[in-house]
C-alpha cells in the first residue's frame, strides 16, 4: 500500500502564492504518474496538474502559466507551486499516486486533501 500526505495549504490572499507538497510513503512501490486534483463546494473534481516519472507534464487551462507541478522521484514527493492565486482557486486539494507493487496494473491512492482558501 501507499500513503499520501500533503502540506502547504491555507489562507492567502489574492495575487499571493502558496506551496503544495506531498510526499507518498510504503513499501516495495514504484509510482508513475503524481498529481493534484481539486474541488470546489458544488463543484467536480478536477484535475490540476499532472507529471510521469520521466518529467511530462498535463496542466487545467485554467492554471497554465500560474502553476508549476515538479516532483523528486528518488524522494517520492510531488509539490505545486501556485502563483497569482485569485478566488477561483479556493478548493480542496487532494494529491494522487498512480502506482503499483508486485502487480503488473498500476493502482491509485488518494491523500485527505488539504484547504486552499483565497480571499479577495
């Protein structure tokens, strides 16, 4: 199995920036793809940014150019620097693994989730 914490979140206000990091923990794993996702009240989860083993990177159109994903294979840690925050960006945060083990399939842990709130 593999574990998700994440850090970083909070209250900032707008035009601020904040630093999400999280950090998978387990044994005998090997992860390909980390992200985060985020929900706003009412809303879908969406998905934010994405990044492989190998550096290739998928990102929302809603967050290009203000957003940067960036992980640390040999620490197993993936963080989202976000900048230029504004109130669109108020959601939960979840970070994700697509991973696997023995297994020849790839499977998928979620983290809790942590709050990003921006005021204006």
């Amino acid at each position: 199995q593999v574990q998700l914490v994440e850090s970083g979140g909070g209250l900032v206000q707008a035009g601020g920036s904040l630093r999400l990091s999280c950090a998978a923990s387990g044994s005998s794993f090997s992860i390909n793809t980390m992200g985060w996702y985020r929900q706003a009240p009412g809303k879908q989860r969406e998905l934010v940014a994405a990044i492989t083993s190998d550096g290739s990177t998928n990102y929302a159109d809603s967050v290009k150019g203000r957003f940067t994903i960036s992980r640390d294979n040999d620490k197993n840690t993936v963080n989202l620097q976000m900048n230029s925050l504004n109130s669109e960006d108020t959601a939960v945060y979840y970070c994700y693994a697509h991973w696997r083990g023995d297994e020849r399939w790839y499977r998928s842990t979620w983290g809790q989730g942590t709050q990003v709130t921006v005021s204006s």
